[in-house]
C-alpha cells in the first residue's frame, strides 16, 4: 500500500492502525470505486475513505 493512501485515510478517519487502513484501501478500491484509485482527488478519497469505515463497521456486524 502506498503512503499517500494511508496518510489520506488516516488523516481522514483517524485510523492509524495499519492492517485496519489496508482493508479500507481495498474496501475504497473494490466496493466504493470499483477501481484503481489514483484518478481520485483528495476531498473524493478522503470521503471514500470515511465511508469505507461505515462499510467495514457494517461488514463486520454482519460477520463478513
């Protein structure tokens, strides 16, 4: 995972735990834009990011 995503999501959420911020990247990248990230600005990968917490929140209460 590159550093600029994981400066960019845990600057966003406030995660700073690593494995956690690897899964929002993958989260932001197959469940929210179905895409690489890089065509994404800051304030679209930083919103991304804060939904990718609500999905993984969600993801985990249903047990997945």
């Amino acid at each position: 995972m590159g550093s600029l995503y994981r400066d960019i999501i845990s600057s966003a959420t406030g995660v700073t735990d690593l494995e956690v911020i690897g899964e929002l990247e993958e989260i932001m990248r197959h469940d929210i834009f179905h895409s690489t990230l890089d065509w994404q600005t800051r304030e679209e990968l930083e919103d991304a990011a804060r939904l990718a917490v609500k999905v993984r929140e969600e993801l985990e209460e249903a047990g997945g």
